[in-house]
C-alpha cells in the first residue's frame, strides 16, 4: 500500500534520514520504534508531504507520490493522529468529529458519527465540550476519532498514548485492536515497545534516522539483547 524508498531528510543543514526504507502492505500493522530523536516523527512528516524530502521516492498503491502536500496524502486515503493530538480546542466535540467527516476511497463509510461515538462512550458524554475542555486522554479519544471519520485506508498514530493514566493507555490500544480488525492497516509509533511489537504484524527500528533492525514483531519480541542494544532498555 505504502512504500518508501531510500529517503534522505534534512533540517536545514542537518542530516536526519539516512536513506531510510519501510514498507506497509494492505491491512497490516507496522511498529516504527527507536529512541527519541532518531527520526520517527521526521520520517512520519516527510511521508505525509509536511517536510521536504531531498531525496528518495513515496509511493502510494505503486504510484509515486513524493512532495504531495498533507492534504492530497489525506486525500489518497491516510488518516493521522499525531503527537500532540492536534484537535481544534475552540470547536466542541462534535464539531471536530463532523468537520472531518467523509468517505474514504471508493466511497467507504465504515466509521460513521455513530460508530466512533460507540467506539468511544466518553466523548458521547462531552459532545458540547470544548476541545480544551477535554483531558488529556479524551482529546486522544478525540484525535484518533476524527481520523477515523476520514475512513481513511492506513492510520499513522504517533505516540498516542503518551502522557496518559494506565486505565486510558489500555482503552487506547483496545481502540488500535479494533481497527485492526476492521482492514485498516496501521503505522504505530509508542515508547512502550514491546506494547507495539504485540500489537503489530512486523516493526522497524530506526538509530539516528538509519534503519538498524527490523523483521516480524514475534521475532524481535524473542531477540530482547538486540532491542536492547538500539533502545537502551
């Protein structure tokens, strides 16, 4: 579905991917895992066109999409909730979920209003609630139900249960479990690796914006001397 190819970024005069390659085929999980600062976030942001990539090649469905802008990547079908979350704090609940409301490719409506109000029943009970009149974790509910309404072919989550109580991190990754299900293939990054590698078919490891281990998530959960070599763990 999703292929890079030998992708080099810069941040003015800083090298910060070193000719970085990840595949993500159809309704299949993938972990992005390394230490901060290793490039994950960057890699997410040149893929989705919000960093220039000076080199290299993003396909789309075997069709080169390099240097498309955010929305035409969205367009293509990419949902994104990223770190930070990125909700709209002067709409309500609502507003948020409805503004982004449409079908995805070919005119899929699986996720509907309804659907990710059931899926989420915290947010049913803050409909009029202002973006930042939400927790911490209810504006993660938020953000990953928003890209949900895009009903969107791959998902990227980036760090998206940073920050929050162990009781919300748990009803995040049940949320992750479901879209699984559901076909939608998954970009998860998260510091609790061995969350993600359990929660995904396969993982990449990145060391200072150079892809150093990657392989099934079964496999690297049974290698725990190399995870700990590149994630000081």
């Amino acid at each position: 579905m999703l292929q890079i190819k030998s992708l080099n970024t810069y941040y003015g005069d800083s090298h910060i991917l070193h000719g970085v390659d990840l595949d993500i085929p159809g309704g299949k999980a993938i972990g992005l895992l390394g230490r901060n600062g290793m490039g994950k976030t960057t890699l997410i942001r040149s893929l989705l066109g919000y960093v220039p990539a000076k080199s290299g090649t993003v396909s789309w469905r075997s069709k080169n999409v390099t240097g498309s802008p955010p929305e035409k990547m969205a367009r293509l079908g990419i949902g994104y909730v990223p770190e930070g979350r990125g909700i709209f704090p002067n709409l309500s609940v609502r507003e948020n979920l409805l503004m982004s409301a449409r079908p995805g490719p070919g005119g899929r409506r699986d996720w509907t209003y309804e659907r990710v109000l059931d899926t989420f029943p915290r947010l049913k009970e803050r409909l009029e609630h202002g973006g930042q009149q939400l927790s911490g974790g209810e504006q993660q509910m938020l953000s990953i139900g928003r890209a949900l309404m895009t009903n969107p072919d791959l998902m990227i989550l980036d760090e998206a249960t940073e920050g929050l109580a162990p009781l919300i991190v748990q009803e995040i990754w049940r949320v992750v479990s479901k879209i699984r299900e559901t076909g939608i293939s998954t970009l998860i990054v998260d510091r609790n690796y061995r969350t993600v590698l359990s929660h995904t078919d396969s993982a990449v490891l990145l060391e200072k914006g150079k892809v150093v281990l990657q392989g099934e998530s079964k496999a690297l959960l049974d290698a725990p001397e190399a995870l700990a070599k590149y994630l000081g763990v």
